[in-house]
C-alpha cells in the first residue's frame, strides 16, 4: 500500500441550510474544474480532472455515550496523468 498524506482536513457543526450552500458552491468549483479549499491561514488549490470517480457511503456506528452516529461520505478521486480520461473522449 501507498503512503496516505492528508493535505487538508475540515470538521464544522453547521446548519443543514449552512451545508446546502457549501455544497452548492463546491459543485459550482468544480464544474470549473478548480477548487480553492480554506480553513483559517490554510488554503489547498486542486486542479480536477474532466473524469472523476465518485464514491458514495453511508455508515453507522455506536457510540457508548451519544448512540448511533450516521454518515453520509461523498469522495471524489483521480489520478496524475489517468489515461481512462482520455480514452474516454476517444469512444
């Protein structure tokens, strides 16, 4: 397995109105294939490839003291240089 190296990392309790917007304003990013991440003086510019892979889960898990804690986790990953991208134009 390759070394996992976290570049950028978010934990906020926000509104679910708070949420909406966010994730409306990452989409409208990424659909221009730019995304400036930033947290205080922490900042994390990424340049998103055409073809992402998207990943989707849910999860619950039981905690002693609160209950169930459920998760909702939207991932999006690629790769430097994937060729599928550009075979993908080619069809």
């Amino acid at each position: 397995m390759g070394k996992e190296t976290r570049l950028f990392k978010s934990k906020e309790r926000k509104s679910r109105e708070e949420v909406v917007t966010f994730l409306h304003e990452l989409a409208d990013k990424i659909s221009t294939g730019a995304v400036t991440l930033s947290q205080g003086t922490e900042e994390l510019q990424l340049e998103l490839p055409e073809n992402l892979v998207l990943e989707v889960q849910v999860e619950d898990e039981e905690k002693k003291t609160k209950g169930t804690e459920h998760s909702l986790e939207v991932e999006l990953k690629w790769y430097d240089n994937d060729q599928s991208a550009a075979a993908l134009k080619l069809k």
